[in-house]
C-alpha cells in the first residue's frame, strides 16, 4: 500500500495519484463506447414497437401455454436426425483434429517447416466461426439437408477440440518422452507410447464435451436449412404456431439436460 | 575390439552461447566395467551421459560404441544404435498411465513395427524375457499394475527391467536414486550392480552420493565444470581429490556418516 | 517353462459391458449413417460453387458492399458492448441470490432455475422469441445476448462465492456490518477480479454470437452475411467472414491480456 504524504504528514491511499488517474481514464472510455453503443442501438428500434412488447409478450406467452403435445408424434425423426447431426459431426471432427493437435502442438510437430502454423491457421478459421455460419455456407454449397448439418457442426469442432487437445500434448510430461526415444523407438511409436497415454483422459474429455455441446448447436442449425429439429422450429414459427413451438422448447430442454448429464458423468468417469 | 565397448574422444558441447558445459572430454570403458561419474551439480554429468545416446547432440568430438561410430549416425541409423544403449532415469522416466508390462514391453519399440507395438502384439521372446525380467527384479505380482500405483523403489526397477530389456551392450543410468530415501537408493544400487555384472555388462552410473559411488564402483570418474578432474579407482578417493572435483569442505564428517549410519545424500 | 502369455488388460473389466457398449454403439453407427439421406447429384453440383467460395476467399471484396458491411459490424459491437454491460449488472444479483451461503432456499432456487433455462437454450433460440416481441433490429439483439449473458455470468460467479472462505464473512457480520455492508467488504474484494475476468471473456462470446442472430433478424452483422449468401456474393460473404476471424482473434488476445494482468 503506497503512503502518500500530505501536509508533511503520511497518509494512507490505496491507490497511488497516477493510477488513480488512469483507473479515471478507464472509466470514462468504458462510458463513452457505452453511450455510443446504446445511441447506435436505440437509432434502429421502433420504439413504437417497443412500448407494445409487454402485449406482445403476454400474447405470446398465453398462445404458448398449452404446448401442442400431439406434435411430439412429428418430433421424433428430426429430433434422431439432430442426435446423429451433433453426433456423427463430433465423430468426424475427432478424426481430424487428432492429427492436427499432433502437428500443431509444439512437442510432437514433424520437422516439416511451415506446418504447424498452417496446422495453427486451420484451427484458429474453425474456431472463430459459429457452426450456424459455416451450416449457411455449407448449405448453400451442398444443399440443404443433415449431411451439411454434419459437416458443419464438424468444421466448427475440429478447432475446439484441436486447441483443447493440442494444448493437453504441449502439457504432458516430457520424461517419458526421452525414455522411449532412449530406447531407439521411432518418432511415431514415441508419440503412441509417451504421448498417447498421458492424454488419454483429456482427449475423452474434451471429446465428450464437445459432443455436449453440439447437441444444442445441432438444435438450431434447421433455421438456415441443415437438418434436424431447427427445421421444424423455423416451419412453426413461420406460421406463428406458438404451441406447438413451445413443444419444441420442451423437448430441446429435455435432450439438452440429458445430454448434459451423460456428459458430466463420463467425464467424471475418465478423470 | 581391444580399445574398449565405449571410445569418447574429444567430446565437448556448449548450449547455446553458454560456457562450454563439455570441455574436451576423453574416456573409454571395457567390457563388464561399472564407472561412477560425479561431481558438482552443473558440472556437465548428465550432458555426458546424454551425449553418448545423442538425446543432446554433441558439438564436436566423436563416440564409438564397439566399431560404431555413434557421433556420425542418423535417423534410422542412430535409432538402430540406440536399441543397443539403455538407460535408467532420476524420475523413472516411465509412462504413468501404463502397466508394468507395457512399460517393459517399450524397450523392445525398437525392433516391432509400428502397428505391432500399437496393438500390443509383441513377439513371444519380448514376453517370456519380460516376464524373467520382473521375477528378477521382484516384481512378478505387478505385471498389470499401471506405473503410477507403485512406489519410488518399485518404478525405478521397473525402469531397471525396462533398460534390460533391450539387451543392450551399455547401461547409462543418470541420478538413479535421487528421487529415493536412502534405504531404498542402496537396494537400488546394489541391484543394478548385481544385475550388471550378472551380464558382463558396462555402465556409467551418473551420481550425486559419493559415499555410493564408492561402495558399489570400483572406477570412479570425476567431473568439474565440465572437464575430467580425476579418472581412478574409487579407493583412491582421498580428501584431496574430492577437493579437487567439489571445492573446499570438511571431508572428515561425511566419511564418518558413511561407516557409521545410513546416509541422508541420498534423499535429497 | 510352458510358454507364458499376456494381453493387454481390457478398458473395461466386466466383459458383458465392453461387448454390450462396443455392439451398441456400432449398431448405432450403422443405424445413424444409414438414416442419412443425401442428394449425390445436389453435392456434385455444389462443389463448383464450393469452389468458387474458395476462390473468393483469396479475393474478399470489401468494397462493393462496404457500406453495409461497416454497418453491420458497428451494429455488431455496439450490441455487444451493450448486451455485456446490461448482462453483467443484472448478473450480479441473480448470482448473490443463486450462492447457497448467502441466500434463503426459495430465492435460491429461483436463481438457479433462471440460471438454468438461460443457459439451455441457443442464443438464436431466444432471439426468435425478442424479435417476436420487439420486432426487427438490433434491440431484439440486445435483450437475447443479455439474457444469455445473466445466466453464464451468474453461474461461474455464484460458484465463485460459494467457493469463497466463510471466515471474512463471519468477521464483517461480527462486527455488525449489514448485509450490503457484507457484500461490499466480504464478497466484492474476493469476486471483483473475477468478475472483469468473466465479463471479459463474455464480450468475446456475445461478438461470435452477435454474427449470427441477424440471421432471424436481431441485428448484426449476421443479417449482412446471410444477404450476401442469398444473393450468392461469395467475394463479400468471404470478406466478412475474414474480418469475424480477425476481430474474434484481436478481441481474444485483448481478453487474455487483460485477465493475465488481473491475476
């Protein structure tokens, strides 16, 4: 704690002059992209509207209420179709991001220059790009449909699960590591037999993680055309069928809480 | 060959920009013979003792291994003469999540192709031998343990049996009991020893605790800041030379611990 | 000696449950892929344009379209900015009120549950039922990312005072401090770095997410993409996919800067 003194006598501050005018400083740019922010936004809203939100929103919710428990019947194949989506596209990202964390991690990349930062470069695109962004590309690519659903829903893990992944190789143990090489394996039998089992427990994981994930991002990728339940949202809210959208939510609860459970138990299983 | 199973000539390395941590470094080893390396910390044994299965590459001098010139291999080749050095760790160095046997079964990585290896499929030879390993070694009941349920003593003779499994024609074995109470460190010891010489087999013992390196090696080598200081039998080991390797230091009281008690050099 | 033979040791011990969990899920796989339904003939037609798409993004245009693209990513941050800001004052009572250790059961469950809804359901979910409310724009946008703010900052933060030291707690309401005397001198000080750590890390999720609710129409520049992938622009749509990367990467470096500095 600095003392400052003042008046010939030392008095305590918890913050010294200049950080007190920097904090200041902070402040004041905070609040300025604040008010701008908020100008901007509220230049684009009728306000109009605004005032009958607390109508709309009762009328909503009172056409909601009873869900349309018939619909469920007409629920079940996209609700397999959102499950095999999250799924089958988890799957396919493993296989991918395996051996791109082994060339992006800086222990295990080949000699090969240039490859780990394309190796870098790949997971970085996928990872900052939201899977209903890459379902709008692939759609438009491929048609709709569950295949692009798939694809997309495995472009967007490849870099979740090759950063998580390949941060896990950079942190193992390096011992083992010169032991095995010590006993003249070959670089590729180094990594199955130093690397593989020390990240074993993170790569399961992440992996199931991820898979967590997916299922709610597979919930919505219908909305742009990809398959799965978000198909059957989207028809429903077109033609303002609130009750049986409300069944929808329900049964997205329900997969989603589920699927979070499985999750939270197997990887309270491997660690 | 007369000249020796390990020839060093001229072996120095220097990392980086730093002061050279080998300066010029000449040694060689007979068949059978067991060597204690010692000296300060930073005084370069663990660089030697790496130098010669290349885990550190060399910055100049040359290494024979029997009529192998190891400092002018590569790739496969230097993988090939690898198979024939083993090597024991300070940490054990063992793969934690794996079992014992897998543990053994990866000194033979160098002779089974790469699917046999990822399926377990080693040869019948690779487990009878492992299995004789483990009863050697006192661990027979352990073949399906994994690594990281036993205790100090126990993981470093699994790295003991993991070295010996490659049937190598030279042991280097760095700090190997200084991760172990003092108890343990001389069973240790005594085993490698025991089992050396069971097979003619030479070794360059890198250790911190003179005491040990006097009571189980007859030739005791000792460095100092990275130059060879003393190359003789380990009864010659008088106050004098000690001084020599470590600096200054009342050597009377550690050769009284020695006699009398257990010492703690060990542990630390 | 009779030979002596070893196997691996099975992941799993019981031998009815490996083989029951490998054949289920094999006959899953089998079930899963069989289901899939896919047009060959649409795939072979969209790889020209798949490649076209890849030829664009070595030619993004950033011009023709600047002015909406500049537009949308304004709209963009000044939702995220706001949306963080909202979200993070009112996350700080439903996290006070989601710690068991400072609250009373009814209120705690109340929280959680608030916490809980939050936190299933997609962004673009909640955003289909603001823009239902408030019609069209970037507000709608605003209260969603809000929304889905409060929960995911509240949850990190309530188990953070849960995982608080209760002695400091016991010391100021021993001295006879009152309640929000309590939280000021108790909770604030253990929680205050955390909480700009969160709220950090927040910002950078509400940028990613406010990309893609303008796809049903709450603002952003979601609605700019998915124009531009409507009208198969594939140079613009490619542009503003690079500038999503550069800003989620610049932002993320900022957060982790910054939250390295806090601890």
């Amino acid at each position: 704690m600095p003392v400052v003194t003042r008046q010939g006598q030392p008095a305590w501050r918890l913050r010294t002059p200049r950080t007190v005018l920097l904090a200041w400083l902070v402040w004041f740019l905070i609040v300025a992209v604040l008010v701008w922010s908020w100008q901007f936004v509220s230049e684009r809203t009728i306000w109009a509207f605004v005032a009958d939100a607390p109508r709309q929103g009762g009328d909503l919710m009172a056409r909601m209420v009873p869900p349309d428990w018939a619909y469920t019947a007409m629920l079940w194949q996209p609700l397999w179709d959102t499950i095999n989506i999250a799924t089958l596209g988890t799957l396919l990202a493993i296989v991918i991001a395996t051996p791109l964390a082994f060339v992006a991690a800086r222990n295990t990349t080949p000699a090969l220059p240039g490859l780990r930062a394309l190796a870098l470069l790949i997971i970085v695109a996928s990872r900052s790009i939201n899977a209903l962004i890459w379902a709008l590309l692939l759609v438009m690519i491929l048609g709709p449909g569950v295949l692009s659903g798939i694809i997309a829903i495995a472009l967007r893990s490849i870099g979740f699960i090759g950063k998580l992944l390949y941060e896990a190789i950079e942190e193992s143990d390096a011992k083992p590591v010169e032991a095995i090489i010590a006993t003249g394996a070959s670089p590729a039998q180094m990594r199955l037999y130093a690397i593989v089992p020390q990240v074993m427990p993170a790569f399961a994981g992440i992996s199931v993680y991820r898979w967590d994930i997916n299922i709610r991002e597979a919930t919505i990728l219908g909305l742009v055309g990809a398959g799965g339940i978000g198909l059957e949202l989207m028809a429903s809210v077109n033609v303002l069928a609130w009750g049986r959208v409300s069944m929808i939510f329900l049964l997205i609860l329900a997969t989603v809480l589920a699927s979070e459970w499985l999750s939270a138990r197997v990887r309270a299983a491997v660690t | 060959m007369s000249l020796g199973v390990l020839r060093i000539e001229a072996l120095s390395k220097r990392y980086g920009r730093d002061a050279l941590a080998l300066d010029d470094v000449s040694l060689s080893l007979d068949g059978g013979e067991v060597i204690a390396l010692i000296g300060p910390s930073g005084a370069g044994k663990s660089t030697l003792i790496r130098c010669i299965n290349r885990l550190v590459e060399p910055s100049s001098g040359r290494i024979w291994l029997g009529d192998t010139e190891l400092t002018a291999l590569d790739g496969r080749g230097l993988r090939q003469v690898r198979r024939r050095i083993g090597m024991i760790f300070q940490e054990f160095a063992l793969v934690e999540r794996l079992t014992v046997m897998e543990n053994l079964l990866s000194g033979r990585l160098g002779y089974v192709g790469f699917w046999r290896a990822a399926l377990r499929r080693f040869p019948q030879a690779d487990i009878e031998r492992a299995f004789d390993l483990l009863e050697q070694v006192e661990l027979g009941a352990m073949v399906d343990r994994r690594a990281d349920a036993l205790s100090g003593g126990q993981r470093q003779r699994v790295g003991i049996a993991r070295a010996l499994m490659q049937t190598p024609d030279l042991l280097l074995v760095d700090e190997p009991t200084a991760s172990l109470d003092p108890r343990t460190s001389r069973q240790i010891m005594r085993l490698i020893t025991r089992l050396c010489g069971e097979r003619n087999l030479p070794a360059i013992i890198n250790i911190h605790d003179v005491p040990l390196a006097r009571r189980y090696c007859r030739r005791v080598i000792g460095l100092r800041q990275g130059r060879i200081v003393y190359d003789g039998p380990a009864d010659d080991l008088d106050d004098r030379v000690l001084t020599n390797i470590y600096g200054e230091e009342d050597w009377d009281t550690q050769a009284a611990t020695e006699t009398e008690t257990e010492t703690d050099e060990g542990g630390v | 000696m009779s030979t002596r033979v070893w196997h691996r040791p099975p992941l799993i011990g019981d031998a009815r449950l490996r083989w029951g969990l490998s054949l289920g899920f094999l006959a899953y796989l089998v079930l899963a892929v069989g289901s899939l339904e896919v047009n060959w003939q649409r795939v072979a037609e969209g790889l020209e344009r798949g490649s076209a798409f890849a030829a664009a993004l070595f030619s993004p245009d950033f011009t023709s379209r600047g002015d909406a693209i500049l537009e949308g990513f304004l709209e963009s941050l000044a939702m995220t900015f706001v949306s963080t800001t909202i979200g993070l004052l009112l996350a700080i009572p439903v996290a006070v009120g989601a710690a068991r250790n400072l609250s009373p059961l009814p209120i705690y469950l109340l929280c959680r549950g608030f916490i809980a809804v939050s936190r299933s359901f997609q962004e673009i979910i909640i955003a289909i039922l603001f823009v239902a409310m408030l019609g069209f724009g970037p507000l709608a946008g605003v209260a969603t990312l809000a929304f889905a703010s409060i929960g995911f900052i509240a949850k990190l933060l309530a188990e953070d005072i849960e995982a608080m030291d209760p002695k400091p707690l016991e010391a100021i309401r021993a001295t006879g401090g009152s309640a929000t005397q309590t939280l000021h001198w108790a909770v604030m000080p253990v929680v205050l770095p955390r909480l700009v750590g969160v709220s950090m890390y927040r910002l950078d999720i509400n940028f990613r997410e406010s990309a893609i609710i303008g796809i049903v129409g709450a603002g952003g520049i979601g609605a700019t993409l998915n124009t531009a992938f409507d009208r198969y622009e594939y140079d613009t749509a490619a542009a503003i996919l690079l500038l999503i990367i550069v800003i989620v990467l610049a932002s993320e470096y900022a957060s982790g800067t910054i939250r390295g500095r806090l601890r």
